[in-house]
C-alpha cells in the first residue's frame, strides 16, 4: 500500500484576493464563500499540503479485534510516514484499540468509513506531562491524541475515535437513569457520602476535593500529581501550538473531558464533523478553540455535555501573561444540540477574543444559545463579534446571555439553585488589569421559539457592557429582556412575546436606544426601568398595540427615559 511521495492539497484552488493583505492567494472551492460579507479583515487560511505517500495500520502488525493494544502499531506507522517526509496513515475499517497516539508533522491521519478507534481505559498508558487545561498551567495526564509544535496536520475520513471517557467521568445521580445509576455503582468507584455523585476511584475524590475548577495544586513536582492521577482527566484531542490544522470528516465522541482543543494554533479548519458525548458528561466541551488565530468552523454538528462551541484565550493571570487572543475565527452552518451553550465565549478569555463571525447556526435545545461569560479576575477584551441567522428551539435558560458574574455552573443549575449574579448597587471595585471588558458585539437576525429568558444582559457596574447592537431579534420566551450596567445597546426591530411581565426590564443602563418594538404582555406596564446610574434611555414602540406602560423608579431621572 505504500506510495511515492507526490505534494498534494486536499481540494482544488481558486484565486481570491486576500482580504488582510490585498495580494491574490489561492483558496481551495469549498472554502470561497466563507469570506463572503465577512465583517473584519483576516487572512486566507491555509490548509495543510502533505505527501500522498500512504501507509496502513495493518502495515505494522494492527489488529482490528477490539481486544489486541495496537498502540505500537499507531507510532511505528506515524514514524514510517515521517521518516518518509509525510503522508497518510490509514485506518481501515474495524475495531481498534489503542493507547495515546503522538502525532508528527505532515502527517493525515486518515479513518476509512467502518474504522472505530477506541482508546483504551489503562491509565498507566497515559503518563502525566505539563499542559494548559481550564485556562491554567497545570499538569494533566495524556491525551488520546496529542500534538506539539507541528504544521500540516490531518484528520481526515469518515471513521469514528472514541475516548472511552466513561472510565475517567464522574456522574451525578440526577442526571442518569435509575438503572444507569445501579450500573456505575455495581462496576466499582467511589459514591459521595450524599449519595448524589459517582467517581471512578478515591484518588478521583480526593483530586476534587483539592482542586479549584478542576485544576489542582500547583504542585512542586510530577510526583504529587501522581496521587490523584485519576482526576486529572484529559482533552481527547490536543493540539498545542500547531500550525495548519485540517479535520474534516470523522466523529469524535465520549472524550475524558472536552473534546477537541486547539490551543495556540494557526491556520485551522474544522468541517463536516461530528462531536457528541453524553448529555451527562461533564466538562464535555465540544471543541475549545483556545489562543488561536485563523480559524474555520463550519457544516459541522455537536451533542455534548458541556458548551459546544467554545471560545477561550487563557485564565487569569496565566491567560493574561500568556497574552495570545483568539482572533479571526468564521463559523458556519453548525447544528447544536443538546450543550450547555450553542456558542460560548468564555469565561477563560484573558487573553481576549476579538474578531468572530458566526452565520447559519441552529441550537436545538441547549441550555443558552449565544453564551458570554466571565468574571472579575479575568481581565481580557473581548470585541468586534458578529452574529447572524440563529435559528433556536426550546431553550431551557436564555437565548442570549451575558453574564459577568460567572460562578462555574452551567445557567441551569443557577437557576435550580437559585444563584443571583449579584447587585449593582454598592459594589463599585476599581477597573484594573484584572477587569473583563465586552465590547462592539453586534447580534441579529435571530428567531427562537421557547425559552425561558430571551435576552439578559448583565455586565459590570465597574466597567459596563460596551456597544451591543441587536437587529431583528423575534423570540418567544416566558420572561423577556433584562439588560444592566450595559452603556450604548442599540435594538434595532425587536419581538417579543412573553409570559411574565414586565417584558423589558433595565437596571443602571445608560445610552439605550431601542427602535421598532413590539411586545406582548398582560400586565399594564411593560418596561421597568430602575437605578440611579440611569440615563439616556430612548424607546420607540412602532407595533400595533397601543404604547406600552412603564415604571420607573423613583431614583431615576424622569428626564433621562423617553418612550415615543
């Protein structure tokens, strides 16, 4: 099966003048219309080149039973094709087991139709080595698929990789079935002394009960971390600081912890994917597109446990002294389905984000849809974001959320456990490094039907939600919009219809200027608008119903709010 090594790219080019540099670049077919209307300036992405010289697993003595290790058969087909320059490495149809796989430059790691990688559940495979999880420096162990300080990589085909992320998973008691529950507990593991969580062992336990947000220590030495080894679960795939990232085609699913992790890379694209993990698995992140620059994500699908479609940049300081943004990422054409957040930015952004289009993408019932989030502590810009033709469907929390006061819980246990985000009023600490910024966010043509919350909109009072603009925004929620410490929102053309009044709620928003509103609700007034930091607020209802009543507060400024 082994071939002469011919250069080749995956798809025949065009040429497209480049919108960063304004020099004609060659650009494969099926990416030309991504750059269509794009809202910012940004590179044409480069997609890997690699050898056709080809090689399979079974080459080196792989056997596809489900049963035989076939790990030095992964590396020694990998060494093969590097020796040669590059290549693809095929896996053909069957059952693989496999511990770790280590990629190398130029290589496509091809998965025919009918190939199942699993990996196996032997922790002692996966030593521990110095990585980046959460946003944080930190040890954990290795992952399934790790790469390094590479250029022109590959995951091509239509095969399947499977984590095995059940050995390494926690499982709260609420979210399985009682049968499911009896499983775990019969197979061995540690139940919390409430009863309520099951982990894989006490080493597992006791890494949590150390741990702040899933990251431990620091510790002095490899050593230490050796005694919790369980807890620290991995990413499934791990690319760190690689250059020219393709991977279109195969599903990857049931991860120890998120999925796929691009961290520090340029030039990526991400296609005609599938990522799923249990609806119950935690931190079962679909991608985290992390400190990268140059990324397309697009006709791809999610079913995951944690948010879909993450984008992050680093945790506090180590995000903010690390200080690599992620910039220019285009999506397009995903379907989410069950997940925490359709598309999330955050809560590790310290390194900002900035320079993010996103079209054409459908949630159908995830917990929020469009998810921002951070916290005091981060730091970090995020700006110049762009959303368009969201398409969403029962919604459990908000369909668009912003939410400054981020604790570490998903948006629907906040509201099972009735965490407030705080209030405005006497809790000023001063604006430092530390202090997260949103601004220039710019969010339209958005429908949904069924949702708890349609819009809130949460900043800080310290440093306020800057410039947001929402265009043609028609949701159907039981409760509307809640917008504070927010400074410039412009609403162009926005439906609601609601179950709980009043519709529009404003605390401490100053620059508000809403035009062509139409609400529904039963109650007489509508809009409620409080806080002595208020100012400017101009509404224009332009619906057939008659003006909407309003309350305002006795602390606001009556000359500061015009309703037409």
């Amino acid at each position: 099966m082994k071939r002469a090594a011919v250069l080749l790219s995956f798809t025949l080019p065009f040429l497209l003048v480049c919108p960063s540099c304004g020099q004609e670049k060659r650009v494969p077919l099926n990416q030309g219309s991504l750059y269509d209307d794009l809202e910012f300036s940004m590179p044409v992405v480069a997609e890997p080149v690699i050898s056709s010289y080809t090689v399979s697993i079974t080459d080196f003595g792989a056997v596809p039973d489900g049963v035989t290790l076939n790990t030095e058969a992964f590396s020694k087909a990998i060494e093969d094709v590097s020796a040669k320059g590059g290549g693809k490495v095929v896996i053909p149809g069957g059952l693989w087991l496999t511990g770790p796989v280590i990629l190398r430059s130029n290589i496509n790691f091809h998965a025919e139709k009918g190939a199942l990688v699993i990996f196996s559940t032997d922790k002692s495979l996966y030593q521990l080595i110095e990585t980046s999880f959460e946003g944080l420096n930190t040890v954990r162990c290795l992952s399934p698929v790790y790469g390094k300080d590479l250029e022109n990589i590959s995951f091509t085909g239509e095969g399947i990789f499977d984590g095995s992320g059940d050995a390494w998973r926690p499982v709260r008691k609420e979210k399985v079935t009682e049968s499911q529950w009896k499983n775990l507990v019969i197979s061995g593991g540690v139940v919390s002394s409430n009863g309520k969580d099951w982990f894989p062992s006490q080493s597992y336990m006791e890494g949590l009960r150390i741990s702040n947000m899933n990251v431990p220590g620091p510790f002095a030495s490899i050593e230490e971390y050796e005694k919790i080894k369980d807890f620290l679960r991995p990413v499934m795939v791990s690319l760190v600081n690689c250059k020219k990232v393709l991977i279109d085609g195969p599903v990857f699913q049931n991860s120890p912890a998120w999925c796929l992790h691009p961290l520090m890379c340029e030039d990526v694209i991400i296609r005609n994917v599938t990522v799923r993990n249990p609806w119950y698995s935690q931190n079962g992140d679909g991608i985290d597109i992390e400190s990268c620059r140059n990324v397309l994500l697009y006709d791809s699908n999610f079913d995951v446990g944690d948010d879909a479609i993450c984008i992050k940049s680093g945790k506090d300081a180590d995000g903010r002294k690390r200080g690599k943004p992620t910039e220019n990422i285009v999506i397009r054409n995903c379907v989410v389905y069950h997940g925490h957040g359709g598309i999330t930015i955050g809560s590790e952004m310290s390194g900002g984000v900035r320079n993010l289009s996103a079209k054409g993408c459908t949630f159908i019932g995830t917990d929020v849809g469009l998810r921002f989030k951070s916290n005091r502590g981060r730091g970090g810009v995020v700006e110049n974001i762009w959303y368009s033709d969201i398409d969403m469907i029962d919604i459990p929390t908000q369909a668009i959320s912003f939410n400054l006061y981020y604790g570490g819980l998903s948006a629907s246990e906040m509201i099972e456990n009735e965490i407030t985000s705080g209030s405005t009023e006497g809790d000023m600490p001063p604006v430092t490094e530390e202090t997260p910024l949103f601004r220039n966010i710019n969010i339209k043509n958005v429908t949904c039907r069924g949702a708890m919350q349609a819009l809130y909109l949460q900043g800080l009072p310290e440093l306020n939600l800057q410039k947001l603009t929402l265009e043609n925004i028609n949701i159907k929620a039981d409760n509307g919009l809640i917008c504070s410490d927010a400074d410039g929102l412009t609403v162009k053309g926005l439906k609601l219809r609601t179950n709980i009044d009043p519709v529009l709620r404003f605390l401490n928003c100053k620059n508000i200027r809403i035009e062509k509103l139409d609400i529904e609700g039963e109650g007489d007034a509508l809009i409620e608008i409080n806080g002595n930091k208020t100012g400017n607020i101009s509404i224009a209802s332009v619906s057939d119903k008659s003006k909407p009543g309003v309350r305002i507060g006795n602390e606001v400024d009556k000359n500061a709010v015009k309703i037409k």
